[in-house]
C-alpha cells in the first residue's frame, strides 16, 4: 500500500458532485478483519516484490504508522508512545491472528491526545500570545522529541501559535504596504488625470494583529472540527496504508469512498484550479499542474510547492496543515468565475499568496500541437511538437489518441520541410502505454520499444511492428523530473537505439512500475463481502530494450541542463520504500534511420555554452539556494527577528523573479499556417494561443536546444537539407 506521507492522487481540483459515501458501523471489526486479510492476501499473490511479514516488517510498519499519526508531535506524549510500543514487534502477528488491538488502542489515544491539544491551544489563546518570545521553533518533527509531559507539549503549543500569528501578521503587513504602494502610483495617475482615488482605510499593527489573531481562532476551531469528524474508517484507511506502505509507494488500499472521488478526479471536463496534488508530511503539495487550466495560466502557482491555507473571497484564511488530501480538495474546489487564495511555501522558503480564478479546465490544452522554431544566423525551420499528457482516444472527442495526433503534427511539419524535430515531454506525468509504442515506432522502421515484466515470469515486448517511418530526421526529445512513466518509455527507446538526443534535468521521474486496481470483494466471492473497497497495487516492472530498468533512476539524458532542482532528491527516489533499480536481459533492437552523432561532442559544446549563459548562470545559482532553504527546518520566534528573516528571503527569491518573464531574444516562435483556421475559430482559442506562444518565447531551454539541433546538422551534413527529410 502507499504511504500515507507520499499518496499521489492524480486529480483535477473541481467543482463536480461528490457522490454519496458507503456509511457501516465504526466498530465493524469483521469488516475491517476482511480487509486487511483481503488486502495482505492481494499482496502477498500479486505484488511484483512482496514484503516478508516478520518483526523487521512490524518495526517498520509500526515507526511509519507512528510517524503518519503524529508526524509534527503536537498530539503524543513520550507516555502515549510507550503504550504503543508494546506492539513495536508485533505488528506481522496482528494481521496473522487478525487482531486490531494496536489500531484500537491507538485510536483512544490519539482521539484523547487531540481533545488535549484542543484544550491546550483554546488556554493559549485565551493569555494572548507573546510575540517578543525570543528562540526558535523546529518544525521538522523528525527532529524533535515527543513531549516527556503536558507542560512540555503546551510549550511547543506556545511556540507555534507564536510563529503561526508571526506568519499571518507579518504576511497582513506586507499586503498592506503592497497595496499603499500601488495606491499611492494610482493617485500619480489620477492626478494628471484630474479623477479622485477611492483608498482603503490603513489599519494600524495592532488593528491587523486582531485581524490576525481571529483568523486563527476561526482557522484552528475548523481544523478541529474536521478531526473530531475523523471516522474509524478514516483512520483504519490509513492504518493500513502505513502498515502496507512498506511494498512500495504507488500500491494502497481505496476505501469506496476513496475510490468514488478517485474516479471523479480521473474525469474529464472540470471546473477548478487545474492542478494535481499529494500529500508529503502534513503538507499537501503540488505534484503537476494541469496544461490549459487556471493554474497553468497565471503561472505563479509551481510543482514541489506546498499549499499551507486556502481563502475564499471575503473570508480569512483556512490554515491546512495536517488535513486529508480529500479535504484540501474540497475547499479548493469551486464554482466557474469564483476565486480561491492559496497561501504556498514554495522550495526556497519563501511564504507566497496566489490568487486563482475557478474555470473549465481547457483540455485542448493537453492535447499534443505544434509550432516552428528559428535562429537566425543560426538554425531555421525546427518544428517543435509539445505534448503534456499521453492520452488515450477516449479522451479526446474526435477520438484521436496522442500517438495519431502526434502524428498528424509531424505531417504538418513536414509539409514545410522542416531541418529537425523537438519533442517537449516535460512534465509529462504519462498515460497510455500502447500510445507510447506508437509513437515510438514513428521514429523507426519497427522493434520492441519496452519490456514488461510481471512477477516470477519472463518479460514479454511490446513491440512498434509499423515498418513505416514517419520521420526520419535529426530529433531531440526534452524531459524533466516531471517526465514520467510513459515519458520515460519513450525517451529510454530513442536513447537505445541511437535515434534522438535526449536533453533535459539530472534525471526522469522513476516510476517504472505498473499499477492495477483490483476489488477486495472477490476475495470472499461466496460470502457478503459488504463493499470492502479496491487495492491499488503494483504487478509489473517496466524495463528498457537494453535490459535496465526506468525505476528509481529514471532515464539520465544525454545532455543534462542547469535545472532548479539539480541538488535536490525529486521524484521516485524521494518516497520511502521506493522499489529498487534492477536489470534484466537486453532485447536485440537496432535502426538505420538516423543516427545520433557524437554524444561526447555535442555535450562538450553545450556545456561550454551553458556555462557563459546569464539564465543557466540564475538558475545554477538559484539551485544552491533552493537546497540551502531545504535543508531549514528551524524558524526565529521573535517577530521582530522573524519579519528580518522573511525580508532576508523574499530579497533572496527577487534576484530569480524574472528567470522566465523575458523574451529569449534570438528566438523567434510561430504558429503553422496550416493552424491558424482552427486557432482563430473563436476569442478563448486566440487568447490561449497567444499565451502559448508568448511562454515558448520565453523558453530560454528551447534556445539550448535549438543550439545542441545545430551541432548535430554540423556533425551530420546530410541532414541540413530539408529534401533529405522527404
């Protein structure tokens, strides 16, 4: 099952109907009895690497369950772990004797634990909080101890709530000097305008400080309140995640409810913000954002950054540490035309307020298109394909799946004869799997693209058995740490068999494995097994033509680029209990269509380019400072010391603002003539056609690549004539 710190939901933030849940007793022990014998049952004859169930597994299974109930300590007592502890080695012979007595009495513990805190923080609260409070406040939980007594954990209670209002205090300051700031260049205007300004009345510190200190009351009385309506369900969902977490992290149980909004979230139009979230700690963090949503459109809101509280309008924030994902979702989803604030902390640090409109997510946006790409002096007509997802023809209206779309894009580009071909997969989560075979046979004359291997028997191919070669020239496929699954299938295919020149970040995501859900209910196919949910969980293995698999590793590319998240663990290799990196017998692959030249050459040349590039230069630079923020888990508690800090940062973070705003100079972007009847079909197409062009001209990468592109025409010459391509 997948651990509780690290589930990824694949959703799209809506407004949808939430279908009804499945209510039964909470203390349905025969019910839950099946389950975890269903779901160990599942594991044990389906998972492609199954867990031994001894006492390593129980102590294990037991620290993450302990961690997953109370990861800050703001809850436990060193006591209340003790009591636990009893069952530190016996986690394996409770689910053999089918005994509940450590979920049980974990769950009085942690219930009492919470009604403790809430007393706790209610007392605080009501003695004003003390901002001058000198000190710090760790808040990686890993790092600190439980409490030994109540008044050790009230004074942790202390520090938090005094940072917590530092947070909100010093954030209502700067908006309002934000807004003083505006206003005052907004009456410059109007008086050489000769119109009166309308200005918001200044509050004074300690006007805002109240301010403050209610939304806090109302932010933690939520919170609270959706503890208390924390169902045995709930929990038991999650006590089994933790325990099962231990196979790997894409593997876990969907209770009914669970599973519902898991199909809610995989549909297809909705309205939200268009972004795909998971849980990491008590933080719920932003894994993708969806091409043509709201999101995507105000470009502010990133991956890897971590939502801390939602805002509606005209109402005070709602701080969502430590909710469920589902809950998250629920207060961020919302009507078409309405706007939602989320307060992140993104990865250097830095606490930001984005604002973003509710809509219909475009997914005509996600579909794959294309443009052409020119350097004069240097490199014209490269065509350049985009694709943001691998989908599959039932998703798409006319029917067309990303394979025969991408398709069609390369006929385009080759009606205009293009010198070479770019295909974007950055962060490209994946999707279809025979899309992916597909389209990889585009590029060759046939072959096997990608081995599957399920467990305890031989991997078998799927294989591109189109001779035909629908393009046949200089290619270079960009990929990131988003790039993922089916991305990596076929940049690991083009980079076996010699056909592409892949560019891109340190590595691929690493996912190399493949999920199937199966129906705990047909474990007790002659018995009333009352809906006992679904168990996601991992069967097979993907390995590349050349025996190595894409898991954990991912897919290294030939060219690695300067990127923000060089120094920092991203991807597979960042959840724990990841499965390992194995290999297994190559498959015979080989094409004569195109041949990558030198790899060694082309990287020399990019790197010493690179290297005297001012953006690469930023973001080498911004690198170091994202893994040197990342590594802080400790905070000043004085809220003169703590706003010094804050301004240190945001001063930081400034230097690296305009990183993407500006124009790469040198490149020029168009839309194909073939296009342009279906772009200028109505006012929303134009505008997002707009807005796409306008990024990819800023795509200072795309500037590299078309230089690598150059390089290899130089080093392949009977590829600089467009006639060769036909």
């Amino acid at each position: 099952m997948m651990n509780w710190k690290k589930i990824i939901l694949v959703v799209v933030l809506a407004n949808s109907v939430v279908l009804s849940g499945f209510h039964n007793p909470d203390n349905d022990s025969a019910r839950e009895f099946k389950i975890m014998d269903a779901v160990f049952q599942f594991l044990k004859m389906y998972h492609f690497d199954p867990v031994e169930l001894n006492d390593d597994f129980s102590q294990k299974a037991f620290d993450n369950y302990l961690k997953n109930l109370d990861h800050r300590k703001r809850f436990l007592l060193q006591s209340e772990v003790d009591q636990l502890m009893q069952y530190r080695l016996l986690v394996d012979d409770q689910i053999a004797n089918k005994s509940m007595d450590l979920f049980n009495l974990s769950e009085e513990i942690i219930d009492n634990s919470r009604e403790r805190a809430q007393r706790i923080f209610h007392e605080l609260m009501r003695a004003d909080i003390d901002q001058t409070v000198d000190g710090s406040i760790e808040m990686d939980g890993e790092k600190r101890s439980y409490a030994k007594d109540e008044e050790e954990l009230k004074s942790y209670w202390k520090q938090m709530l005094q940072y917590d209002l530092n947070n909100r205090l010093e954030n209502k300051i700067s908006k309002q000097e934000e807004r003083k700031e505006l206003e005052a260049e907004k009456a410059l205007d109007d008086i050489v305008e000769d119109t009166e300004v309308e200005k918001e009345p200044i509050k004074t510190k300690k006007e805002l400080r109240t301010e403050a200190v209610n939304a806090m009351n109302k932010s933690y009385d939520k919170w609270f309140k959706r503890l208390d309506q924390d169902k045995r369900s709930d929990k038991f969902s999650r006590y089994v995640n933790s325990l099962t977490g231990l196979f790997d992290p894409h593997s876990d149980y969907m209770s009914p409810r669970a599973k519902q909004d898991f199909d809610i979230r995989m549909g297809g139009k909705l309205e939200g913000i268009g972004a795909r979230l998971q849980i990491e700690d008590e933080y719920t963090k932003v894994s993708s954002i969806v091409p043509g949503g709201p999101a995507w459109k105000g470009k502010e809101l990133k991956e890897d950054d971590l939502i801390t509280a939602v805002k509606q309008e005209g109402e005070e924030p709602v701080s969502v540490i430590g909710w469920r994902l589902s809950d998250v979702v629920d207060l961020i989803r919302g009507k078409k035309g309405t706007t939602v604030t989320l307060t992140t902390k993104k990865p250097d640090g830095t606490i930001t307020d984005i604002s973003i409109e509710r809509d219909v997510v475009n997914i005509d946006d996600s579909f794959a298109r294309s443009l052409l790409l020119d350097i004069p002096n240097v490199i014209k007509n490269v065509g350049y394909i985009r694709l943001p997802k691998f989908y599959s023809s039932f998703e798409k209206e006319d029917g067309n799946s990303c394979a025969q779309d991408v398709k069609k894009e390369i006929e385009k580009l080759k009606e205009v004869n293009v010198n070479a071909i770019i295909l974007d997969l950055r962060g490209n989560g994946g999707g279809s799997l025979n899309d992916v075979v597909d389209m990889s046979g585009l590029f060759i004359e046939d072959g096997p693209i990608v081995q599957v291997k399920p467990r305890h028997k031989e991997a078998y191919l799927y294989e591109d058995k189109d001779e035909e070669v629908h393009y046949n020239g200089p290619l270079v496929i960009m990929v990131n740490q988003f790039s993922a699954s089916a991305s990596e299938i076929i940049a690991a295919a083009m980079q076996d068999y010699g056909r592409a020149v892949i560019v891109g970040s340190k590595s691929t995501f690493g996912k190399g494995t493949v999920q199937r859900i199966l129906d705990l209910d047909r474990m007790f196919r002659n018995e009333d097994a009352n809906n006992l949910g679904n168990l996601k969980i991992t069967m097979q293995k993907f390995f590349r033509v050349n025996g190595g698999s894409t898991q954990l590793r991912g897919v290294i590319p030939d060219i690695i680029l300067p990127d923000e998240f060089q120094y920092i663990d991203t991807g597979e290799k960042d959840y724990d209990y990841a499965m390992e990196w194995t290999s297994i017998d190559p498959v015979e692959h080989k094409q004569s269509v195109y041949n990558v030249p030198s790899i060694k050459e082309l990287d020399r040349r990019s790197k010493i380019r690179t290297a005297e590039n001012e953006d690469f230069k930023l973001i080498e630079e911004n690198a170091q400072r994202l893994k040197t923020n990342r590594d802080v888990t400790s905070y000043p508690l004085d809220f003169v010391t703590y706003t010094d800090y804050i301004e240190k940062k945001d001063q930081e973070a400034e230097k690296f603002k305009s990183l993407y705003e500006e124009d790469v100079k040198n490149l020029l972007v168009k839309n194909l003539s073939s296009d342009q009847e279906y772009i200028t079909y109505d006012e929303s197409r134009i505008e997002r056609n707009k807005d796409w062009v306008e990024g990819v001209q800023k795509d200072f990468y795309l500037e590299e690549v078309m230089y690598i592109l150059k390089d290899m025409l130089e080093l392949q010459p009977s590829f600089t004539s467009a006639s060769d391509n036909k």
